[in-house]
C-alpha cells in the first residue's frame, strides 16, 4: 500500500515498475509519506505534478509552523520547498518548449509526453509570471477542445490520453490560470 500511497493521490496509472528512491538529505524534504528515509514509488518517471503538490504543503506547513512560533521547523520547510523549487525547475521546466515535463530518472532527461499535469505549478503558484505565460499559450494552442482540454496529446486509446480529460486538472488549470490572470482563457476552460 505505501508504494503507491503518493502517486495514487494524484490519479497517476500505479501498474508501472516499482522504483525505490533513496533519500540522502532527508531533513531537507521533510514529508508525511516518507517512510525510514526512503520513499517507495511505483514509477520509472516520478510526475512534475507530485513534486509540486509536495512544495506546495512544505510552504504551507512552513507558514503555519510560523503561526505557531516553530521557527527552526518554519525554516526547515522553506528551505525543502526552495530545494523542491529548484529541482522541477532544473529537471521538469524546458524553456524552449515553454513547458512542464516529467523527468525521467532512468533515462536522465525529461519524457517528451506533453501532459495537462503542467499546470499543477501554476495551481500550487510555483510557476513564474512567463512560465504561466508560457503554459497558458500552450493550453489554448494544443490542449483546448471543444469538449475543455485533453490530459495529454498522446493518442494511445487509454482513458487519460487525447481526446478524453480529467475534471480535477480541468479545475487545477482554470485556478492556475486565474491565479495568474489569464482570466479569458480559465473562463473558456470552465465553460466547457
């Protein structure tokens, strides 16, 4: 159950090879789902997605370890979420592209699979201002159907591949999108 206690939260397939991932600075990625310092995954390509959504509770946690006057603990999920920052910056960000890939360990290079998880930093407002710029053009460009955006421009016949989508990444782009002022675009996105 804890190999997939991660991925399965974010409605990522779970039926591929298990993969264990050796911690080595643990107190630098505090997090609820790590277990004796490893965490165990069921993926050969660990999703943008879940990195963000982790610098997303690692800032939260921070702010609230502020609120309650827990500065040292404050302190250690600041510097997690940064550390997680720069990460999916360096390893998931192609700036060419203006898009958020999965990076694939085994390989050592980001996947080529253009997928709707892109828009989870902006949901989480870990992107910056071009970064949203960026995605937000692609969305409308590649992603946006008649029917609202595809989860992935991959024609493979499984559920979460072109034409179909997903209503919780359909919500997460038009919140990133609003949080970043592409208003026009969120709101033909929610009205599909």
């Amino acid at each position: 159950m804890t190999d997939t206690l991660d991925l399965s939260q974010t409605g990522q397939d779970t039926r591929l090879e298990e993969r264990r991932v050796v911690i080595e600075d643990y107190e630098a990625f505090p997090c609820l789902c790590i277990r004796e310092q490893v965490i165990t995954c069921n993926v050969n390509d660990p999703p943008d997605d879940l990195n963000t959504f982790y610098y997303a509770l690692e800032s939260e946690l921070s702010q609230w370890e502020r609120a309650v006057e827990n500065q040292k603990r404050a302190q250690q999920y600041t510097q997690a979420g940064e550390k997680r920052q720069r990460a999916v910056e360096e390893l998931c960000w192609d700036d060419k592209a203006g898009f958020y890939f999965d990076y694939c360990w085994s390989e050592g290079q980001r996947t080529k699979t253009w997928s709707l998880a892109a828009v989870a930093p902006l949901f989480c407002g870990m992107a910056t201002e071009d970064q949203a710029a960026a995605i937000a053009t692609r969305l409308e460009e590649r992603f946006l159907h008649p029917g609202g955006l595809a989860t992935t421009l991959a024609e493979s016949g499984e559920q979460w591949d072109y034409p179909n989508g997903w209503v919780p990444l359909h919500w997460m782009a038009v919140v990133g999108l609003y949080r970043y002022g592409h208003d026009r675009l969120a709101e033909i996105i929610a009205g599909r």
